[in-house]
C-alpha cells in the first residue's frame, strides 16, 4: 500500500513571482510556432514554456498574440512571464536565430529525421525547435532552413498529435537533459 500522499498546496510549492521568472536561468530553447492558428494551443504553449523556463517563445505567420482572451484561458497568465515574440514568417525567426548561433530544429516528420529518444542536446549549445500548424505542419522552406528535424515516435494510426502536446513532449525533452539530471 502507498503511503499517504498529500496533493501540495501552492503556497508550499514556492513558485518564483513573474519578476523573478524574468531574471532567472533559462533553459537554452526557443520555441517557434509556424502558423499555429488555435489560440487555445498558443496559449498552452506558453504554459508549458513557462513550467519549463523556456527562453522565448516566437509566433509566427497566423499565430495570434497575447493580449487575447482565449490564449490567457489556458496560458493562465504565462503570457505575462515568458519572452515572446512575434515574426511575419517562421522562416524569418529561423534565419534570425541561426545568425545567434542557435542549433534549430524543426519537429516534423521527414526522411533522416532523428527520433527524439535518440536525440541528446549538449549543454552549452542554444536549441530552437519549430512546432507547426494543425494540419499542414512545418512548412517545407523551414524545414529546410533547419539544422535537422525531430521526429516523436509515434505507434497508434494517426499521423500527428496536437501541437500543444508535442511542444510539452519535446520541451521536457531538452529540460530532462539539459536541467533536471543535474539537479539530482
């Protein structure tokens, strides 16, 4: 039998104030969404950026921008303590990331993909992932424009998963390597 296990109160979780989130370490990574047209999966994005102090965030194409009622539904107010930033083309932030000396990845489903559980990023590298529309993904010219492409395994018959739940999947994968097994 497990012992008790009393869910935490959020007083006792210590979290940092939106002030403190600025100046802290951040983790090397810059999320870019490429036409993300659901401002709900914005909106968790910037959620999941900010449980992982994730260094910005770049929307781009259609994606819509904080102040907006529907991403601060699931944000929760992440849109306040995550950098962001907004681009007319994911190719733009690319092209602009790539002359800050940013390895940048696209999450797409290509030939030579490298699959994420193979996938290890070096500390002291900065890492820029793009997350693509609902439907049509990562365009084509950005995929190009990247350093390589990150593919999740995937086992079930569908052929993609949500952009929200991939961004948390791939960002845990950099935070794990990168953060959390050296703070054991």
């Amino acid at each position: 039998m497990y012992p008790y296990m009393r869910k935490v109160r959020t007083v006792e979780m210590k979290r940092l104030t939106v002030e403190e989130y600025r100046e802290a370490e951040k983790l090397p990574l810059t999320v870019v969404l490429d036409d993300v047209r659901s401002m709900y999966n914005i909106g968790s994005v910037f959620r999941t950026c900010d449980t992982f102090r994730v260094e910005s965030l770049y929307l781009c194409g259609i994606c819509q921008t904080p102040p907006s009622t529907e991403i601060h539904k699931t944000a929760l107010g992440a849109e306040d303590s995550v950098n962001w930033k907004y681009f007319h083309t994911a190719l733009d932030a690319v092209d602009e990331l790539k002359k800050q000396g940013y390895t940048v990845f696209s999450v797409e489903q290509v030939e030579h993909s490298t699959k994420l559980q193979t996938f290890e990023p070096q500390r002291g590298q900065k890492y820029a992932v793009v997350l693509g529309n609902e439907v049509k993904g990562v365009h084509q010219e950005v995929v190009d424009a990247s350093n390589g492409c990150l593919e999740i395994p995937q086992l079930g018959t569908k052929h993609s998963m949500n952009v929200s739940v991939t961004a948390g999947i791939i960002i845990y994968k950099f935070a794990e390597t990168l953060i959390l097994r050296h703070q054991l």
